[in-house]
C-alpha cells in the first residue's frame, strides 16, 4: 500500500488586508474517547425480592455524580458519571428496585486553556458519555423485569454550576467563625 498524504490543504489566502500584523489562529479544543467501561454496576429487582408487584407509575429519583481525574500520559483524563437510581411506588416508601452505575471514559483532550479544563472535563465529558449511559440503564432495567427506564437528558452545564455554588457555600460556612 502506497503512503497517502491525507491532510487538507490550507485555504487560499484572503483578500483583505491585514496591514501588516498576523494573527495566530486560536486552535479549537479537540477531544478523543480512547475508551468507555463499566467500572461498577448493580441492579436489584426489590419487588421481586418480598415477592410484591408494581402498581401504576413508579417514583423514579436519579442522582448524579460525576469525577475527573488525570491520568499518567500526558493530555489524558478519566472522568466518571455515577448514576445511583431509585423506583419507589408512588406515595409510599417500597422501593420497586435500584441501580448503581459507575461509567467512565478515557479521553485525550488537547487544546483546552487550563481556566477552562475544569468545566470542559465536566461538561462536555459527560455528554459524550450520556448516551451510552442511557442505553445501559434502558436495557439493565428492562432486563430486570420491569419497562425500560429511558433516562431524560441530563443538563450538565446546571449540574456543575450548582456544585461550584455548593462548593462556594461550604467553603465559606467553613471559613465564618461560630
């Protein structure tokens, strides 16, 4: 097989005048997925369990965790979405069943100003990672014997921005003296 160079070529040049100054072009931020796994999973079919059955409509509560970390090579980072759902009936306390997933992946991330690595690994990690997390929680539970859960979107933009602010709060109750 013959080597081919597979690069774009670089735009003509533009008419308009720059008067003398160039300017760098800012990159855009690129990431890779390297890779996704299930670090942890359970599901327990409670109802199942005391022998009982689901009437109606689950009350269904999803809490959401999420993590980052860098890993040895550089411009690598593993980040986790930590899903710990719950089914209990409605206006009562049975649980129908729970379910805990933690689900990483491993992304190259280049490009990034490192003001804006932070929110960049918590945002828009997760949201490459969602839709697989939704797909496993819908077959696990419809596995499980009840109809598959179809997570709704998850707003991570919010989610972190409510940590910072819960972050910011406990720093400073921390910081008044009693």
């Amino acid at each position: 097989m013959a080597d081919t160079d597979d690069t774009v070529p670089a735009p003509e040049a533009s008419a308009a005048p720059t008067n003398g100054a160039t300017e760098a072009q800012p990159q855009m931020p690129q990431m890779k997925v390297l890779g996704q796994f299930v670090r942890d999973m359970s599901f327990e079919n409670v109802a199942a369990q005391k022998g009982k059955t689901m009437d109606g409509q689950p009350d269904i509560n999803v809490q959401v965790g999420l993590d980052a970390r860098k890993r040895q090579q550089d411009g690598q980072f593993e980040v986790a979405c930590k899903l710990n759902i719950t089914a209990k009936v409605k206006g009562g306390e049975d649980t129908i069943f729970a379910m805990e997933l933690d689900y990483a992946g491993i992304f190259a991330i280049s490009n990034v100003p490192d003001n804006q690595l932070h929110p960049y690994l918590l945002i828009e990690c997760p949201r490459t990672l969602f839709p697989f997390l939704r797909r496993i929680v819908s077959d696990v539970t419809r596995d499980g014997g009840f109809p598959p859960l179809n997570l709704e979107t998850i707003d991570f933009v919010s989610l972190y921005r409510n940590e910072i602010t819960r972050r910011a709060q406990a720093e400073a109750a921390q910081a008044t003296p009693s």
